[in-house]
C-alpha cells in the first residue's frame, strides 16, 4: 500500500520518476515538476488504486504555489516511484474541496 511518508521518503531519496506522458502533459497544462514535488510533499492521498498495473497508484491532492488544487497521480513498487499524470481537477467533476468526485 503507498502512503504520502513513502511517496515523501521517495522524493528525499530522489527516487521519483517523471514518465513521459506526464512531462507532454505538465506542458500543456502549464504545470512544472516542482509543483508536483510540492503537491506531495504538502499534500494528501485521495484516492488508492491497489490493483493498477504494473505497480499500485494513488492520487494525491495538493496545493502547491500559488495555490491551486493539483492531482497528482503516482505508482510505486515501494524503492522508486513515477509520476502518471498531474493536472487541475475540473470543478465541474469534483466537489469543492476537489477531494471526492461529483456523483453523475
């Protein structure tokens, strides 16, 4: 099971990895790697995906500078972890406090 210690831990150890995907999207989004860094390192587990392959995920919701809900989600085998994807939850899908999704 990730927790936001492992995920910290991780990023101390350097062992956090940006995967393609979310470097071409943190682009688009206007979102930089610091601001995921800050947005686990201040932030909250929200969401677990246990069975996601090939390693468990989570996603986490911080509020790095200057201050806007980020989602963050992050894979790990427990030594290194990768970043999936990052972006700025859509009010239209989230409740207000951006932790929990808007039933349809």
């Amino acid at each position: 099971m990730i927790t936001i210690e492992l995920l910290r831990n991780l990023y101390k150890k350097d062992a956090v990895f940006l995967t393609q995907h979310v470097i071409e999207r943190c682009k688009q989004r206007g979102i930089r790697p610091i601001q995921i860094r800050q947005a686990v390192m201040n932030g909250e587990i929200i969401e677990d995906y246990p069975e996601d392959f090939p390693h468990p995920s989570c996603l986490v919701l911080g509020f790095p500078p200057p201050g806007l809900p980020l989602h963050t989600v992050i894979g790990s085998d427990g030594k290194t972890a990768k970043v999936i994807t990052a972006y700025y939850p859509d009010s239209d899908k989230w409740d207000v406090d951006m932790k929990k999704r808007k039933e349809k």
